[in-house]
C-alpha cells in the first residue's frame, strides 16, 4: 500500500490542477492580447436589443436561428443579459438570462458575463459604430467572436468592414456563421 500511496497522491494532484487550470481558462475576463476594448463606452447607447448577424460556432448556441441579445442596466450597476433564439433541432424558442459587470473602468467596453453562478467569461467590445449601430465583440479569446447590429441584416459594405476588421484581430471569418433572422420573436 505505501508504493501504491504516491502513486494516488500525484494523480489527485494532477487532476485536481488540471480541474482548476480548466476552471482558470474557462472564466478568463481578460481581453485577448492584442485586443483593445473601445473606449469611451456609453453603457446607456449600449442599452437595448442587438441581432446577433454572425458567430463563431460554439455548443450553446448550435442550430439557433433568429438570436438576439438584449442588454439593461440595473440598479447595483451590473447589467442584465437576456439571450433570446429559435433551436431549429427541437422547433422552440430558447432563452438563457445572465449578468455582466464591467471589468475595470466604465467607460471601458470590457465586461465580464456568467449564465451558470459564479463562472465569469469576457465579453469585449472590440469595434463599435459611432451610433451604436453595429458592435464586433470578443470573448476570453479569439475562438468566441459576434457581430451584432441593431437590425437584423448589415449593409454589405458594413458587413466586408466588420469582417476585416475581425480577421486583422486574428478571428477565423472563414468560421463564422451567419445568422437568419426569418422568424418572429414571439416575447419582442
């Protein structure tokens, strides 16, 4: 037993710094290098209903249509995040609410959001509209990209724009998928 005791103790080891270093990378809340948030930010501009127009493909949004991502500030100074799409698999309308919380100074786009209770990812606005009108957003790193606008289609010019501007960050744009908004949200 006292050959075998070694042996437990630096697999529990092992796996236990395999978990937290998991844990570590799955809540980064920094932007990644080389990406700076927009600054200045204004939270109230940013306020309201986005259409999520294209993504990099990840499980918890696989198969959904018609998302959106609707945004509002609430008293304690965090942010509520209501994300609203139709799964084509199961022929419904999904929705899943979360919180953000600037990282740092407000007037900085570097938020950090969690659906599931104390787990934390980056949400950085890498490039914005001067009106508020088309946002490319960052998470934790490059693979979790979004272009979001206020309508549910872009302008092609916008749209090759906002694609430059992602692959000059180094985000795969040959990866993003984009999304059709044929449907009518039932809960606007």
């Amino acid at each position: 037993m006292s050959l075998l005791f070694p042996w437990v103790r630096r697999s529990v080891l092992l796996v236990s710094t395999a978990l937290v270093l998991a844990l570590v990378g799955c809540s980064s809340t920094t932007p990644p290098s080389g990406i700076t948030p927009v600054t200045p930010f204004d939270l109230a501009r940013y306020e309201g209903r986005w259409y999520e127009v294209a993504r990099l493909d990840h499980s918890f949004e696989r198969g959904m249509t018609d998302v959106s991502a609707t945004y509002q500030r609430q008293s304690d100074g965090s942010v509520r995040v209501l994300n609203r799409g139709f799964d084509v698999g199961k022929n419904d309308w999904r929705q899943a609410e979360g919180k953000a919380q600037f990282t740092g100074d407000t007037n900085t786009a570097s938020l950090k959001v969690s659906f599931f209770g104390p787990f934390y990812g980056g949400y950085h606005v890498a490039a914005l509209d001067a009106d508020y009108q088309w946002a490319l957003v960052v998470g934790p790193d490059r693979s979790y990209c979004w272009i979001l606008s206020r309508t549910k289609q872009l302008a092609p010019a916008v749209r090759e724009q906002l694609i430059a501007r992602a692959q000059a960050l180094g985000i795969d744009t040959q990866a993003l998928i984009w999304v059709t908004h044929d449907r009518t949200d039932p809960q606007p």
